[in-house]
C-alpha cells in the first residue's frame, strides 16, 4: 500500500505548480551563497515528498560546522545576494526554529535555520 500511494503522488506531481524540479533549481542556485559564509542547504517539504507544491519550497540552511555560526543578518544578506526577497520572519508554531518567508520570481520560499 505504501509503494502504491507513493506512485499516485509522483504521477499527481505534474499537476502541482511548483516542480520538484524547480525546487531543486532554487537550491543550487542558494547553495553556492551560503558555501561563501560555511553553510548548506537542503531540500524538504511537499517538493520533496511529493514531487511539487502548490504552495511553496521549503528549504533547510544548516551551518557546515556547527561551533562556526554566523549572526542571521548575515544569512540574510546573503539570501538577498541569491535574490531571495524576506516578506516576513517568524518562529511562531516552530519548535526551536526560525523560518524565514522569502520570495523568489514569484515563488514563495521558506527557509528553515538551524
């Protein structure tokens, strides 16, 4: 049952407006900014999961070394260089996670830090 419902999501991703393939596209677009500052990125989320979203990319920033952290002015700036927009920041219904709403062309952008 789990293989079945996993191949109905993958045929159903070609319905969804936002590609995994595009989500892919915006992490190594992003990833190469923040290797500059000693971090990574990672994909999660509907576009992971079930090869697109309606909604959004959902993207993990996690420093390469965690004892090297670099203040989240930082991690702005270079989410900005990207050319991600910040709409908003909230940590609000995360556990121990702050999310950061962004834009891209059009397309709404969430990063996870730490």
């Amino acid at each position: 049952p789990v293989q079945t419902a996993r191949l109905t999501n993958l045929m159903e991703a070609q319905y969804f407006k936002i590609k995994i393939a595009t989500a892919i596209d915006l992490c190594r677009l992003v990833g190469p900014f923040l290797k500059e500052i000693g971090y990574h990125c990672g994909l999660t989320g509907g576009c992971l999961y079930n090869g697109g979203s309606n909604k959004d990319v959902d993207i993990l920033i996690y420093p390469h070394d965690p004892t090297k952290l670099v203040p989240d002015g930082a991690i702005q700036e270079t989410l900005a260089l990207a050319g991600f927009a910040l709409r908003y920041e909230t940590d609000t219904n995360y556990v121990n996670r702050q999310v950061w709403l962004c834009g891209y062309n059009g397309i709404r952008v969430d990063f996870f830090l730490r």
